[in-house]
C-alpha cells in the first residue's frame, strides 16, 4: 500500500498570516452606510411596485389566449395604485431593507471585519 505525504491542505499557509491593511474609517463607514441605503432603495422599489408586478404576472401567465375578468379587472387601477399608497409600499419596504442592512453592519462591527 502507497503511503499518501501529509496532506497539505490542513496545513497553515504562511501567506495568510500577513496581516491586511484595513481601509480607513471614512472608507469603512462608507461602505457600511451604502450597504444600508442600498437595501433600503431595492426593497423598498420592489415593495413599491409589487401590485403591478404581480398583475402583470397574472395577466402573462395565464394560458388564455384573452384575458379574462378577473385579469381584466387586476390590471384596471385601484385604491392600491395611488402615489400615497406606493410610497408607503416604498417606506415600508425600505423599512425592512434598511434594517436587514444594519444587522449585516452590526454583526461587522462585532467580529471586527470589513464588508
């Protein structure tokens, strides 16, 4: 039987030790409120849009060739399509990005690392 040589793999690489320069705070903080603002404006957008995207997607997926009353009636505007009513759709999901954004920034923070 073939002795295998000691798997290298497990072994520490000398290469990693080194220790990175951290960007600085300015740069961190940047990154870290982009992460939030960022979240915040895709959910939010796509919270906002929701009530034509899924009439839409009613009306395209149907297998009738014209649509019907039902789907008729989705795509006609509603109490839902008013710009009050999109934009706390767009608040409420910018909400929930903006915080989804600030647990990631929050457990960065802990364990001391970078985005």
């Amino acid at each position: 039987m073939e002795q295998f040589p000691h798997n290298e793999l497990f072994e520490p690489d000398e290469t990693t030790d080194e220790v990175e320069p951290r960007d600085s705070a300015c740069l961190r903080w940047a990154k870290f409120v982009s992460i939030v603002v960022v979240l915040a404006l895709m959910l939010g957008g796509l919270f906002g849009i929701s009530v034509n995207a899924v009439a839409l997607h009613t009306l395209f997926s149907s297998n009738h060739k014209f649509p019907t009353d039902r789907e008729k009636r989705l795509m006609q505007p509603s109490d839902n399509d008013t710009k009050h009513a999109f934009r706390q759709r767009f608040v409420v999901g910018g909400t929930i990005g903006g915080v989804c954004g600030l647990i990631y920034v929050i457990r960065c923070l802990v364990k001391n690392e970078d985005p």
